[in-house]
C-alpha cells in the first residue's frame, strides 16, 4: 500500500513562508531584547564613570594638588627688563659695572643662574625694551608667602602697589600695630629703596632684589 500523501505546490510554497515569516519574528525579539539589555548596561556603567567634583570657592584658585590658594597667597606675576643672563655672579657684576645705564640694576640669583634685571613692573606694558639695549621683557612669578616669617609680610603690597606715597606708607606704623624688630627691619629697607629712587619699577626691583638672596624669603619661577 502506498501511504504517501501529495500535497500541492501552492501548500508548499505557504508552508514556507509561513516558516520565514516565524523566523524573522524571532530574530528581530532576540534583537529588541539584546539591545535593551545593552542599553541599561550602559546607562548603569555611565552611572558609575560619572565623579562629584567640588569647584573652588569665589576668589580662590585651586592647584594641581594641595588646599586652595587665596589670591594674597598665591605667587605674583610680574614683568623684568632683562639684559642677560649669567653663569656665574662675577660675571654679572662686569656685565653692570661696564655699562653706566645699569647703575641702578640688580643681580638676582635665581635656580643658580644671575639674571641682571634693571626694571620690574605689573603690567607688561610698563617694560620698555629695544633690540639697541638687546633688552627684552621677562615674565616671571615671585612667591612671597614665606615672607611673613621674617617681617616682611607686606612685601606683596608694595610690590603690587602702583602709587609710592602708598608705598611709604608701609614705613610708618599704623595704630594699634605692635612694632617688632623684624617688622622695623622691613620699613628700613623700603626707607632705604624709596630715598634711593622714586620710579617704582626699580623699587620693584631693589625689594627683589634684597628679599631674593642667599636667606631671602621671595621665590622666583619661570
């Protein structure tokens, strides 16, 4: 006996789609279910990369590491006139001695190097150099925040001061200011600065210079 059962083509052909119909269904829901899986996974991973910072307080700034600087601590930023630079103090002191325009210059020892610097100023503009003078202008930064520790805590101020007679008002004692040995010692060295010149960019500079020796308080970086 033959049990074979025919079937038409037009059965098979729908039998087959029907399968390909099913097929597609399931891929695209093994498809929707893989993408939200992905999808939470980032949102949780996004969740755990994201890190509370805390920004600085108005009128701070913050360094790479360490507690936040105020302003009056953080080191100033002033402008040289430069006019070379040493390898050793005696040949810097030639340098000055052989140029009579250089009468009021310093010598400062800065990272073992002699800078010979006639000039000091706030703002660049107050720098006048020429390629004659082969001078140019130096920007560098003065820590004084050690300074306090031998009278001179108001050294800032009267290099950051645009007006002498404001300057030579740190010479006096104010009222109910303790006077001490270290705090005299700093009005007799701006005394002596502000008799030996009025231009406060070699002002500047001779309190630079004073403050910046072998057991000075002023830090200088480039």
């Amino acid at each position: 006996m033959n049990f074979k059962k025919k079937y038409s083509k037009v059965t098979v052909a729908m039998a087959m789609l029907h399968g390909v119909i099913i097929g597609i269904a399931a891929v695209a829901i093994v498809g929707f279910i893989i993408v939200g899986t992905n999808g939470q996974g980032k949102e949780k991973a996004g969740e755990e990369e994201t890190v509370a910072t805390d920004t600085p307080k108005s009128g701070e700034t913050t360094p790479t590491s360490g507690p936040a600087i105020s302003p009056e601590e953080a080191p100033l930023q002033l402008f040289a006139k430069q006019h070379g630079v040493f390898s050793t103090l005696q040949s810097a002191q030639e340098f000055v001695a052989l140029d009579a325009s250089l009468a009021k210059a310093a010598v400062l020892d800065i990272g073992g190097q002699f800078y010979v610097w006639s000039a000091v100023g706030i703002q660049e503009d107050e720098i006048d150099v020429s390629a004659d003078e082969m001078t140019f202008r130096k920007p560098f930064f003065a820590d004084t925040s050690s300074c306090s520790t031998v009278g001179a805590g108001k050294l800032r101020n009267a290099l950051s001061e645009t007006e002498l007679s404001k300057i030579k008002v740190l010479t006096t004692v104010g009222e109910g200011e303790a006077e001490d040995e270290k705090l005299a010692e700093f009005r007799k060295i701006v005394v002596a600065v502000t008799t030996f010149t009025s231009d406060l960019r070699i002002v500047r500079l001779q309190l630079l210079g004073h403050y910046t020796h072998k057991n000075g308080c002023v830090k200088i970086n480039f």
